[in-house]
C-alpha cells in the first residue's frame, strides 16, 4: 500500500478514555471500534481521514504499538477542523499536554 504524507497545522488537546473527556457512555472503544487504551489520535474525517497514519512531535507514550506513528482512529464532538485530540492512558497525562498548535505530519493511502 502506498501512502502520500502532508503537513498539516493543527491545535492539539489531549484525552483520555475516561469518563470525563469521553462522557458517561465511555466505553472504553474508539468510534473505530479500537480499543481506546492504545495510543490514537481523534481528528475531524473532512480533514483526516480515519485510518491516516500520524507523526505526532512530542507524543511518545513509550509503548507504541505502530512504531513512531499513530492511528487517526476516533473523532469527537469538539474536534471540527484543523484540531486533533491525542489519547493518552489516563487523565494526568492527557492534561498534561494541554492545548498547542502543533505541525503534524499525515500519512494517507494514494
Ligand atoms: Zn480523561
């Protein structure tokens, strides 16, 4: 499979699978059905598309199951545009990141 990349300029937050940043209905899945303790990227489909291939700079949570880059595997009702919300495994580390405007790069299938 091929894959062209771009740089795209977005605001970055970070969450995690909680109750807090994913409702009382958290269920611990992505809308992608993936399991959301691994790490993942929630993005807006109009912009990325679900399945893109993400380097992030700065997120390593040192565990990675892709290698360096991350899954766009969820979305969220806040994450319109050029925003992405990057998962982490729990709360104190998805605070940590806090809210930057980041530069990533977006791996997408020809
Ligand atoms: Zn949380």
């Amino acid at each position: 499979m091929e894959y062209e990349s771009r740089l795209v300029q977005v605001v970055s937050t970070g969450y995690c699978p909680c109750s807090i940043c994913c409702g009382k209905d958290a269920d611990g899945k992505t809308c992608t059905g993936r399991d959301a303790y691994l790490e993942g990227v929630a993005v807006d489909p109009s912009i990325i598309a679900l399945g893109s291939r993400i380097d992030i700079p700065g997120y390593n949570r040192g565990s990675n199951s892709n290698g360096s880059w991350i899954l766009a595997d969820d979305v969220g009702g806040a994450i319109k545009g050029h925003r992405i919300d990057v998962r982490f495994k729990t709360h104190g580390e998805a605070k940590k990141w806090g809210k930057k405007k980041i530069k990533i790069r977006v791996w997408t299938k020809k």
